[in-house]
C-alpha cells in the first residue's frame, strides 16, 4: 500500500491506518506499508516489482493527487506494466475522487489496470477515533478488496505465463 506522511492526529494517516486495518482482515494479501515520507525513492521499483497489487491511498489537493505521489509514480516505470493497482483517496467536497480519476489516467499510461471502485473520504467521514461513520464502508473495502485480489491473481499468472509485451 503506497501512502504518504503517516503523522499522527492527520486525517490521512486514520483512513490510512483503517484501511491497512481491513486489508489484513483480508485473507488474500500481505500488506506492506510504503509511506513516500520515509521510503527512499530508490527502494520503489523493486517494492513495486515484488507486489501482486498496489493500493494508492492518498489526499486530494487542488483537484488533483499531490506531486510527490506522482514523483513516485513515475519513478517506477516497468514494475506497473499489468499491475492491478485501487484508490482510496480523501480531501475536499470530493472526498478525494478527483485525485482518483486523475491517478486512472497517469496508470493507463503505464500500462496498469486500475480497479474501478474506489474509496472517497471527507473528514466528516470518520470518527475522532478513526472509525468510518458509515457502517457499509468495511463493506465497499471489502469489495474492493475482492476485486483487486481477482485482478492480481489473473495478472500474476498472465506475466508469469508471458511477459507483457510493453
């Protein structure tokens, strides 16, 4: 799971913190954090490389994702060709969608499958303890979740049985 700034008492570090909650609830993945605020940047093509699936969990800042998350992006080139990869982003009036359908565009340029679902979070949205206010969001994790690991599993196998062809 790719993130940024995992500082405590900010809203993305508790939509962080309770999503990689229900990821290990998830009898599918491993997860590995990579916070872009402590992951030196030479260390990502090979995280990436390694992983089935990739969640980007990230604000929105001015209609957009912030610009080291597309450093990052960008820093890894290869290890995205037909690599599933979700989004659960949070800010503003959109909860972050914005960022999200930015982020779709950036990863159909490397070659990436992006799952269509998402999570979009306002800060009204959580608790002061970092719990979701909507009972049904563990459910649409769930089935996010469900959707990435069918995505990993099937690209897994295909470039294991044939390297894309990028």
């Amino acid at each position: 799971m790719l993130t940024r700034n995992l500082d405590d008492g900010r809203f993305g570090t508790a939509v962080t913190r309770w999503f990689a909650r229900e990821v290990e609830r998830a009898d599918e993945f491993k997860l590995e954090l990579i916070d872009l605020s402590v992951t030196p940047s030479g260390e990502l093509p090979a995280r990436i490389d390694e992983a089935d699936a990739v969640m980007i969990v990230t604000a929105e800042y001015n209609h957009a994702y912030p610009g080291d998350v597309k450093t990052a992006i960008d820093a890894v080139r290869q290890p995205w060709y037909a690599k599933p990869v979700g989004f659960v982003v949070y800010g503003g009036r959109s909860g972050g969608l914005r960022a999200a359908e930015q982020l779709r565009l950036v990863f159909g340029e490397l070659h990436a499958v992006t799952i269509r679902d998402s999570l979009g979070f306002r800060e009204e949205d959580f608790t002061a303890d970092g719990q979701p206010t909507d009972p049904t969001t563990a459910v649409a994790a769930a089935a996010l979740l469900q959707q990435l690991a069918w995505w990993a599993r099937c690209l897994r196998d295909a470039r294991a049985a044939t390297p894309y062809p990028a």
